[in-house]
C-alpha cells in the first residue's frame, strides 16, 4: 500500500521524486484505516467487580447497617480486556473479607479468604460482559462456594457464626442462584467493629481486576449485624402493623413441658427478608411448643401456632435453612427447616391452614382494629 507519509519523509531525504498518492491509494488507505477503527471499537474494555451493598436497617446511632452485596461488573478503563467477544474463557471470581478493629487507622487486622465463583466469561459486545457460573451434576447453580481457609484459619475467638448475603446481577451473570445466596461466616465481634468485602475477577488464569482496583464493601460488626446464625428452630414473625410497635409487645413462646419463653419484639433479627427473628435453640424431641403475640400485657394474646414440636419438624429439614413454612396462624411462621409436605388434606403438624376467625378477632382486639364480617 502506498503511504502518502513516507512518500513526502523520502522526497525531502532526496531519496525518491514527491509524488502526491492516487485516489485509488487514498481510498485504500481510507479503507484499511476503516477496518482498524472498528476492530479497535469491538475490543472489549477491561472489567472491575462492583458490590453493591444490600441494606438491612439502620442501627440505633443511625449508621446504615449492611449485610452484603449484589454483585456485579462496571467498566475499568479504556485498556482492553482478557476477556474475548463471543468467546468464553475459564473464569473465576474471589472475595475476601477483612476484619478491623476500627474504620481508620486500624491497630489490628485480620484477612482471609470466604468464597470463589467459578465458570466462564464472555462478552456480548464490547461493553456487556456475562459471566457463566459451574452446574454441578444436578444441573443445579453451584453458585458462591465457600473457601475451607474461611473458617479453618479462623483464630480461636471467632466463634460467632454471622450470615452474609450475596445477591448476582442481571444480565452480567448466568447460570448462578436466582434468589439471595447466604454464606456462614466466623468472626470475633469483642475484637473486631468492622469489616471489609474485597473481590477480585480472573480470566483464562490471568489476574483482570485484583483486590486493589475493585470496590470494598465496608460492614459495621455489631451484636445483631451481620445477622447470627441461628441453630435452632427460627421464628419469623411480621411486625404489628403499626408505625411504631408498642414498647410492651412479646412474643411468648410456651413448651408442653418447662418454662415459657418471652421475647420483646425489640430482640427480634431482621434479616432483610420483613420479618422478625426469634430463635428456639435446641428444642427436645417430643416437646410441643405454642406461640402467642402480645401487644399488650393487659390482654389476651393472639395465637400463631398451638402444639407445634419444633424438633420434629428440624429433623425432616435436615439442616436446610431459611425456607419459610406456610402461614400456620395470623401472621406468617419460619422455621430453619424446610418440612416434608404433609399427608393430602391434612395441615402441617395440626396447625390450620387458614387463620379462623377466632384468631382474627383475637389480633383485632389488640390492635384496634376492627374485624371484618
């Protein structure tokens, strides 16, 4: 190809006679030029991780308390990317998380890894990056796994278990969980008032976006943030609907067999999901539990449920967490446990399947309200 450059370098070199190029060769200059400004436009633009925090409530001082993130991707810059148009690489993303003993100018720190996400990367086009996640051999999302180190190099203090929550953003992931994935994480919360979630983003073995280019999430350690993990039977009880619940409420929590248990709906967790936590730690086989909503200490309560046993049902979840059951009363009733689903026709462990107008008016009664014919 002809260069009108380097012909006009070499006339005043005395090289070669100035010559100005044909239309033909500044059309093919045009052309190449062309073809290479496009290629450049379709390169993909380098990636970093964004963690967007998810909101769980606004603490006492009011500091905004978060729990976790959705994650996500954002441009870097304007450098290229290892990931490929239309062409998918090995990929994997890591978090870490970072223990502080304060916001600024830490004394003491603590670091270590928590979960990796693994599966492929490729680009739409230039800016849409979508990140493939492992099926494992169910076909089922394998989704964030957590790293053994998270809580083997745990030191001996940390024997908090809090719950993190992560979320995938759309249309940057696929083939990961639709719904909010919780890991179990330890953590010292004597020791420690902060902590940090870091990422960092690799493509075909080689480092996209490290730990230090990426967003952190900063989450403030207190007694009920990140929520406890609760081993035990859960309930989760909807708040009065009220603007404010009445300083008095309980929640009472009667065995077939030892002490009642009272809970103020001030100790109840709130774990984003618009319900209030109250756990039942160990409850004993053959032990029927019933629960009641007091609003007021003066009058009678509204039942939730009656001769419920708790350990029964923890046993056929075999551990599974977090899954509600039916609404067995006024208000809706979570366990950690997902139960078996019970025999045709009949309700789950002799709770109703529909709120009876009895206990309708019981919760009018301490509200106010006024039942409904």
């Amino acid at each position: 190809m002809f260069s009108q450059r380097s012909a006009f370098c070499q006339a005043l070199a005395g090289k070669a006679p100035f010559q100005i190029p044909s239309i033909r060769a500044r059309q093919q200059f045009a052309r190449s030029n062309q073809r290479r400004l496009v290629d450049v436009a379709r390169v993909p633009r380098s990636l970093r991780v964004l963690l967007k925090p998810l909101r769980v409530r606004a603490a006492g001082d009011g500091r905004r308390l978060f729990d976790g993130a959705t994650l996500g991707f954002a441009q870097l810059g304007q450098g290229a990317s290892k990931g490929l148009l239309d062409s998918p690489l090995d990929a994997k993303l890591t978090l870490e998380m970072t223990f502080l003993d304060r916001a600024r100018e830490p004394t003491e720190t603590e670091t270590r890894p928590l979960a990796t996400l693994a599966g492929q990367l490729t680009f739409a086009d230039a800016t849409t990056p979508v990140f493939t996640g492992k099926l494992d051999d169910a076909g089922v999302p394998e989704g964030l796994v957590v790293d053994a180190k998270a809580a083997d190099d745990a030191p001996e203090g940390a024997s908090s278990k809090r719950l993190l929550r992560f979320e995938f953003t759309s249309p940057d992931f696929k083939n990961v969980p639709s719904s909010t994935q919780t890991l179990i994480i330890k953590l010292d919360p004597q020791r420690f008032k902060f902590m940090e979630l870091g990422a960092k983003l690799e493509i075909a073995g080689g480092s996209e976006a490290d730990f230090n280019v990426n967003e952190l999430l900063d989450i403030a350690i207190t007694r009920l943030n990140p929520p406890p993990f609760l081993e035990g039977a859960t309930i989760g009880v909807h708040p009065p609907l009220f603007d404010e619940i009445p300083s008095g409420a309980v929640l009472m929590v009667t065995p077939s067999s030892g002490k009642p248990e009272s809970f103020d709906f001030d100790e109840g967790l709130d774990r984003g999901d618009g319900l209030l936590h109250f756990v039942i730690p160990d409850p004993q086989p053959g032990i029927l539990y019933t629960a009641e909503i007091r609003l007021n200490p003066a009058k009678a309560g509204a039942i939730l449920f009656k001769d419920i046993e708790l350990n029964q049902l923890l046993l056929e979840s075999e551990g599974s967490a977090l899954s509600p059951l039916p609404a067995l009363g006024v208000d809706a009733l979570a366990f950690e446990s997902t139960p078996a689903d019970p025999p045709a026709g009949q309700a789950v462990q002799g709770g109703p399947e529909e709120t009876s107008d009895e206990q309708l008016a019981q919760f009018n009664a301490q509200s106010g309200n006024s039942a409904v014919a």
